[in-house]
C-alpha cells in the first residue's frame, strides 16, 4: 500500500471513529432523557452543563415536542419533608408551545456585573421530548436565574419562562423554593 492510500485509509478510519463517537454520546443523552420522559422518573440529580461560551444562538427547545417532563430540585439545605411532587408531565400543546415560545425568546445573561437575589442553588431540568429525541434544558429557580441547554444559555430576567415552570409544579414545591404564597397557575416569582 503507498503512502497515499494509507493516509486516506488513515483519514477514513479515524473519521469513522469520530462519528461513532459523536453518535454514541449523542444517543447515550437522548436515550436517557427519553427513558426518563416515558416512566415519568426524574433523574437524581439534573446534568451538568458548562456555560455556554455563546456561539450558538439557536433556539433553547428546538424540538417540536409533543411532551416535557418537569423534575424540580429544591435547595440543598430546604426540609423537603412534607414537600409536594417535585415532577410533572406536561402533554398539553398551547402550554408546551407558550412555553417554548418564552424559552426562546429569552436574550443572552448580561456579561457585566449583575445584582441578583441569594442563590439558593434550586434548579428545574425540562426534558422535552416528541417520542423519538429529547432536548434537557436546567433552570436556576433563584438567584440570576438562568437556563441552559448546554450550547445556549437565556437570561430568565423579567420573562414568564420559570414562573410558567413554576406553575406546572405542585404548588407545595413551588412555596418551599420561592417562599411565595400564590402557587400554581399564576405564580409569582421572587
């Protein structure tokens, strides 16, 4: 074999090699998350996305899902004990689209310093899904609440995106995150 074949069978082979693995961690993602949106089980913990270094300036739920599985996670150091659900399955299409729509329109977090109300760690992963893909996003449900999908990070800011979150939740979870006293549809954030 000379010298150029081996070199474009080298560049085959390791191309071959970078797909497969792109499509391994890819599916690995999707299939967790769509498990977790067919049994209705929150994972342990949401992932651990890295901020975004703010070159992709697509949509937040670029899926046209047709379901969001909700998983609340409240602060570390809040007494769950008596706390409602901490999860919801959400089917219905004009929520999952104002959802959505607020999700998308949510600008860049501000680069310069920011006041923000104590961080109490309390997050939301969304997991949306239309049966065959899933796209997770983490909310932060305090401090300068943020969201991100791991490649796009929206600034919470004065929009309804975590207050529509907050709402799809059990009000008890709802009270003991955000300590407000009108849970459930209308809630009110911080």
């Amino acid at each position: 074999m000379n010298v150029k074949n081996r070199t474009t069978a080298w560049i085959a082979s390791a191309l071959t090699l970078g797909v497969v693995a792109v499509g391994c961690a890819t599916d690995t993602t999707d299939d967790a998350a769509l498990e977790a949106v067919r049994t209705t089980r929150c994972p342990d913990a949401p992932p651990a996305f890295k901020a975004s270094d703010g070159s992709d300036h697509g949509s937040l739920e670029p899926l046209a899902a047709n379901r969001l599985l909700l998983c609340g996670y409240p602060p570390p150091n809040l007494n769950t004990r008596g706390m409602t659900s901490r999860q919801a399955l959400v089917t219905d299409k004009s929520v999952l689209d104002r959802l959505r729509a607020s999700l998308n329109r949510l600008g860049e977090p501000p680069s310069g310093p920011v006041n923000c109300p104590a961080d109490k760690k309390a997050k939301v992963l969304e997991i949306f899904s239309d049966g065959h893909h899933a796209v997770e996003l983490v909310a932060k449900l305090t401090g300068c609440q943020e969201v991100t999908n791991g490649h796009r990070d929206g600034w919470v800011g004065n929009s309804d995106a975590n207050t529509i979150v907050m709402g799809l939740l059990s009000p008890g979870f709802c009270r003991g995150v955000w300590r407000a006293t009108d849970c459930g549809q209308g809630a009110a954030a911080p």
